[in-house]
C-alpha cells in the first residue's frame, strides 16, 4: 500500500516539470530567433518554395526531391532553378523576420506568419497572421516596416542578417 506523504512529492515532481516544460515550449512557440521548422511537415515555411512567391506570385509546395538546408532548416522547391536562385540568394528570397507577422511586429510582439498570407514589398517577402494585418501593414509599409525592424530584436523576429 502507498502512503499519501510519499504520493504527495511525485506529485510536486511532475507539477514543477510540467510548468517549467509548457513554459519552454510555448515561448519557443511564440518567439522564433530564426527561422522554425513546421511542425508537420517539418520543412520551413510550411514546405512551401519560397521562389515561387516571386516568380509565380503564389505558395507553390515544393518537392522533397529538391531540398536545401539553409539557416539550420531545410527548404524545399518546385523545381531545380528555383533552388539554384535560392542558394545563390537566400536573403533575396526568405521571408522577412524569419517568418514572423510583420504587422504585429511592428505593433511590439510576435505571431507566427501564415505563408498563404503575404505581400512583396521592395522585393521583400512578408507573412501575415491575417488578411487584416495585410491590409494594414500595405497602406503604410515604409513606417511600419521601420517599427517592425526596431521590435524584432526584442522579441527575437530578427530580420534576414544570418
């Protein structure tokens, strides 16, 4: 039989790991220093090529036969040109601030960016949290991309300089 004072340290035991754990976890969530890998596919940017955004002005997903391992994370491509563009250039074609939504990083904190929600600008590729933050980041860019590049230090959405 079990006593109740030896139940009670376990207890406190797994509590402490499980608090300590969730917060690890979700500030790494939250806060990506470069660029994450998606969770289920485990490419960036969800395995979508990232060229394709400027060629074919759209997400294209890339093929696992043309795979390139840049900044710590693999990048698929639609094709093999697509992936040449990108190992000559990759600070031409990633999305900006490792991904994370530029309009609310401009507004001081960090959201995942959704690479079906983008804009180009100046030849920069953006993600977007949603078609609101899009819109609002659009109509006054220049600014906004101002205040984006001051917050991004501070909440580790750092901008293409790795």
């Amino acid at each position: 039989m079990v006593k109740c004072n030896q139940i009670r340290p376990l207890m406190w035991q797994t509590l402490l790991i499980a608090i300590l754990s969730s917060a690890f976890f979700s500030d790494l969530a939250a806060r990506p220093a470069k660029y994450v890998p998606d969770p289920v596919s485990g490419y960036a940017i969800g395995g979508h090529d990232p060229v394709a955004y400027f060629v074919d002005n759209r997400p294209l997903k890339g093929d696992r036969k043309y795979v390139y391992r840049w900044s710590g994370v693999d990048w698929t491509f639609v094709n093999q040109g697509n992936m040449a563009a990108f190992e000559k250039a990759p600070l031409v074609y990633a999305p900006y601030f490792a991904g994370c939504g530029a309009y609310a990083l401009a507004e001081g904190y960090a959201t995942a960016g959704n690479p079906f929600i983008f804009a180009i600008i100046d030849q920069k590729l953006f993600f977007f949290h949603s078609y609101v933050n899009r819109f609002l980041f659009v109509v006054n860019a220049q600014q906004l991309f101002e205040d984006a590049k001051q917050n991004g230090p501070k909440v580790d959405c750092k901008p293409n300089l790795f």
